[in-house]
C-alpha cells in the first residue's frame, strides 16, 4: 500500500466532512491525515486528505466521492508536482542546562519559540513530511511533553488551479 494525498474541493455545507471521511471508513481505510479550510472562492472549501491504500480501491473510493452532491472536484496530488507541508507545535523541556541546545536544534530547522517557561519552550516548524520528522527526532533527547500537529496541506505546483473552472463557471 502507499501514501495518496486527495484534494476535494466541495462546498461548504454541514455534514459534508462525516459524509467524506465515512466514505473512507466504510472501505476499511484508514486517514492518516486530513486538513480542511477555505478557499479562495466564498462558499467552497479544500479538503486535503492523505490516505494509505492500494490503487484499485483507492479509484473505488474516488467514484464515490464524486457521486456526493456537494463535492464538485478531486484531485490526486502527486508529491513531484505539489507543494506538501505540515505544520508543527511542540512542547519541549527545556531547563537552563538544556535550553541553549533546545534552541540550536531550533534554529538548526528554521523553527519558532511562540512560547516560553522555565522548563519547557514551546516551538513550531512548517516543512514536508522529511524535515518535521528529522526535527522530532532531533528533540527527542531533550523530552518531548507534547504535540500537536496539522493535517498535511497540499497545493499543486504551477499556474492551474482546482477552483479554475469554478471561477470561470
């Protein structure tokens, strides 16, 4: 099986999301991430889905989504034709002995302290699937306490848009 990342651009309507990630749920598929926000055209939204499938089934899945009223265009976004990110805040110990390292391995990932406390700093980095796992791993050392992390985002290179045709329509 390997990793699809699924781009739906649907319209901003309740339930849409149960409808969508049950579709997923019903195929024994598990969504490994899954990230929704709006869009540039009022009314519409992207849901950026990443789900680990063979191709077969993954095509069955497609089908059904584009037999929802309210889904209107998807997109497989292939990683060498997409710029995919994943945004990251972490909770980090970080005491007097340890902070200065802490913050090397920081500024080593182009990451941000957006909070700070006596024995812990709290960073986010934005990057691809790559770098954020090189930077968990880099902090493990130092103790994790916590994490939260987006769904990935997704967008394809060059001039087109998924909302072209809408915009146009």
């Amino acid at each position: 099986m390997t990793s699809h990342v699924l781009s739906l651009l649907v319209e901003d309507k309740p339930g849409l999301l149960t409808r969508v990630a049950g579709l997923f749920a019903r195929r024994g598929f598990n969504i490994e991430s899954l990230a929704v926000g709006v869009t540039e055209v009022p009314g519409l939204s992207r849901i950026t889905v990443v789900v680990d499938v063979d191709q077969l089934p993954l095509e069955q899945v497609t089908k059904q989504l584009n037999k929802l009223i309210n889904v209107i265009k998807i997109v497989e976004l292939d990683p060498a034709a997409s710029v995919q990110r994943q945004h990251v805040l972490v909770k980090v110990r970080a005491d007097n002995a340890s902070r200065s390292n802490v913050l090397e391995v920081v500024n080593l990932f182009r990451g941000s302290v957006v909070d700070y406390a006596p024995d812990a700093l709290v960073v986010e980095i934005t990057g691809d699937k790559g770098k954020v796992d090189a930077f968990l791993r880099a902090l493990e050392p130092f103790g994790v306490k916590e994490m939260a992390q987006s769904g990935l985002l997704a967008i394809g290179r060059g001039g087109k848009s998924i909302t072209e045709r809408v915009l146009r329509g």
